[in-house]
C-alpha cells in the first residue's frame, strides 16, 4: 500500500507538519510505502487557461505539478494537511 501525504503548510514543524509526521510514521508502522511533499517546496504554477488539458487531458505546463499528478495516481491512500 502507498500513501502519499501532502504538506500544505508552509512553515516547518508547525501543527500541521508534526501531525502529517505521525500519520505519516503510523502508515509506515502498519507496513505501508510512504511519501511526503511538501507543497512549498515545489515549482507550480496556476492554470493559464491554454486548454490544451481539453483536448488529451495533459498540460502544456511543464512545472512540479506533473510529478504530482503521478505520484496521486500511484498512491492508494492521500493524506492532505493544511492549516
């Protein structure tokens, strides 16, 4: 099982960062694979309404979202923390 938490926080060990740690180490002690990104880390950029996504799903932005979207759809559970 892969689980995938998601950082929404942008500061470092605060509520939200200690407590995607313990869920996080929790999945871990029962046997799952787990991830965490930590949004403020990464490079994405808003929507600029190309509509490319409409024609094959896919956007034409190139930025850290597309390792996001992989790592959703390998991920059998998502945990979201945010302030």
């Amino acid at each position: 099982m892969k689980v995938l938490g998601i950082m929404g926080s942008p500061r470092k060990k605060s509520n939200t960062d200690l407590l995607l740690d313990e869920a996080m180490r929790g999945a871990k002690e029962a046997g799952a694979e787990v991830e965490k990104l930590v949004v403020i880390n990464l490079k994405i950029a808003p929507c600029a309404e190309y509509y490319a996504c409409f024609k094959d799903g896919e956007c034409i932005i190139k930025d850290d979202m597309q390792m996001v979207y992989a790592r959703l759809l390998e991920a059998d559970i998502v945990i979201l923390a945010s302030p």
